[in-house]
C-alpha cells in the first residue's frame, strides 16, 4: 500500500533521486516495525540492502583504489558499510524525516536513533535496487556516500569495546550495562539500555535488540562525554 500523497511522493522522489515505480517498495523500506498501519516493514529488505551496499562499496573500492593491497580495502569497506556510516548517508537525505515510525516511537525521538536510521537507509537500497535495478543502486549509494568515499575512515572499534578500554586505561571499572525497558512485540522488542561509569551519569540507548541498544548507549556515552563523536 503507498502512503504517500502525489505530492509528497514527488518531494520525496527529488530527495532521493529516484522515482519509483513500485511505490510499496518505497513504504516498506521507510517502515517501522512499531507501526501498526502496514503489515510489513524494512526487515527483509534490510537483509537485502546490506548485501547490495557492500557490492556496490566493494567494487567501487577496488576500481578506485587500484594499488590498495586486500587487508587495507577490507579496512576500508567495513568502515563504510557499518550502521554508524549508514546512518551518516541517511542524514544526507535527511531520513529521520522520512521513516514511518509509531507516534510514541517518534515523540521519544526514536526517529533519530543511528541504528534505526542505519537499518533503514540499507532498506532504501535494497528497495531501490528490486525496483530500478543495479545501476540505479549504484547511483543512490554513490552520490549518499560520496562525502564518505572521498575521506573514507579507517575501522574503528565498536562503541562497547572503546568505552571499556577508555574506563580500564583510567582504572575505572567496567562499564555496567542494564536493561531499562523492553517494549513492543515478540517479533519486533525494543530494547532501552543504560550504561554506567564510575561517578557518571548513565547514558541511554535504544535499538531492536539488547546487543544493539548496548551499542547505542556506550555510543551516547562517548558523545555526550567529548571522549568520541
């Protein structure tokens, strides 16, 4: 089912660059789960963008970069294919505007959470790519993350891992974690976790799983203390 007005439908087609022509492609990829106005949601394309981005990044990579050895272009594509690098490339087309998403999902401002926006943007590619084809994905990914390419970041740890060895270097203890809520169904929880640091205020994150909201909390830790943006 499309959800969109013509009008909007044609605002959101010059923010994307792409017109679709299956318009229920476009409703599932901005989908939450935490809607109840559609049966489905970017899951399943999610799947699917993932493995499309990293073809796309990959022989990008490789055409690019001619002399860069295997374990330096390996370094390089894990960079821009992680949720946090998704999530960057939807900002340029400012998708925490566009994504369908429960009322009080949104007013908690779970719009804007990086793994959501993340997960989604793959969907968009995913979505893209079943309705226009390779060359019209390549293009969508290329022109979202060509900011990235041109200044491609070295992989980084993950958020956990960093804030654990930036506690144990100042001799602090472990980071605790601990499961503030869980809400929506089976098949789709949310997960809101807080973390501690000796002597600090608790940092929130939120995701789709314990793992992931564990993540995005030591992720808003490291924000909110200057220690990593």
């Amino acid at each position: 089912m499309n959800s969109f007005t013509p009008a909007r439908l044609d605002e959101i087609s010059q923010t994307l660059g792409y017109r679709f022509d299956n318009e229920a492609l476009l409703t599932e990829a901005l989908t939450h789960g935490s809607t109840q106005k559609h049966a489905g949601d970017y899951q399943r394309l999610e799947f699917l963008g993932d493995r499309v981005l990293g073809l796309v990044i990959a022989e990008h990579l490789y055409r690019s970069h001619p002399k860069d050895g295997e374990g330096h272009l390996t370094h390089v594509l894990s960079s821009l294919v992680r949720s946090e690098a998704c999530a960057d490339a939807g900002d340029t087309i400012g998708l925490s505007g566009l994504v369908i998403i429960g009322p009080g999902e949104r007013a908690k401002g779970m719009h804007l959470n990086r793994t959501l926006l993340g997960d989604a943007m793959e969907a968009l590619v995913a979505a893209i790519y079943l309705d226009g084809g390779l060359e019209a994905a390549r293009a969508f990914v290329l022109r979202c993350w060509d900011a990235q390419l041109k200044a491609p970041r070295a992989a980084v740890k993950d958020p956990k891992t960093f804030l654990q060895e930036w506690a144990l270097a100042r001799a602090l203890p472990i980071p605790s974690y601990r499961i503030v809520s869980r809400a929506g169904p089976e098949h789709e929880p949310v997960f809101v976790v807080a973390v501690e640091v000796k002597d600090r205020p608790a940092a929130e994150g939120t995701a789709r799983s314990k793992r992931a909201a564990e993540m995005d909390a030591a992720q808003q830790f490291l924000k909110r203390e200057g220690i990593r943006s």
